[in-house]
C-alpha cells in the first residue's frame, strides 16, 4: 500500500504562484511513475504532469510552460509548482501514483486550488 497527502492549496489571486505538496509513504519500491491530477467543477479528472522514477516528465499543454513537477525528495515529498495562475486552473488538485508491474495506481484525497476570475 501506499499512501498520499497533498497540502498547500489555497486562494491565489490570477498571476500568482503556488507550490502543492504531496507527501508519499509506504511500500513505494514499486512505484514506477509520480503524478499530479486536477478535477475542476463539472468536469472530467485529468492528468496535469507525470513524472517517471527515471525522470522523464509529461506535461498537459495547458500547463507546460507554467507547470513543473518535480522527483520525489529524500522526505518523500513530491512537488507540484503552479506559476501564472488562470481562473480555469481552478481545481482540486490529487497526487497519484502508478505501479506498472501489477498495474497499481494509489490517490490522494486532494487539495483544493482557487483562482478566482
């Protein structure tokens, strides 16, 4: 098993930047890939940025050049830095991970990000 905790969001003005955390533990060996979803109001989960334990990283377009995720730390914290946020940023904001070889993926609860228009 293992478990998620994100923190760190809150209301950020337009503009503004913002650093979601999100701390891992447990039975992580495994994992073979760290990421980061967003599910706004009305709308459909998505996957914002993904990062493999050999580093390669995805972005959604929408985020690419805003968004930057990075390696789990020697705290077992994983990172999510939100700069130039928009409105439509808005979202509840999961960590999640994936075990490839049994096909495992594990959340957390979410954390809440406001960008008010």
């Amino acid at each position: 098993q293992v478990q998620l905790v994100e923190s760190g969001g809150g209301l950020v003005q337009a503009g503004g930047s913002l650093r979601v955390s999100c701390v891992v533990s447990g039975n992580i060996a495994r994992i073979t890939t760290w990421g980061w979803y967003r599910q706004a109001p009305g709308k459909r989960r998505e996957l914002v940025a993904s990062i493999t334990t050999g580093g390669n990283t995805n972005y959604e377009a929408s985020v690419k050049d805003r968004f930057t995720i990075s390696p789990l730390d020697a705290k077992n914290t994983l990172y999510l830095q939100i700069n130039s946020l928009r409105p439509e940023d808005t979202a509840v904001y999961y960590c999640h991970s994936y075990e490839l070889t049994r096909g495992l993926e594990y959340w957390g609860i979410g954390t809440l990000v406001t960008v008010p228009s």
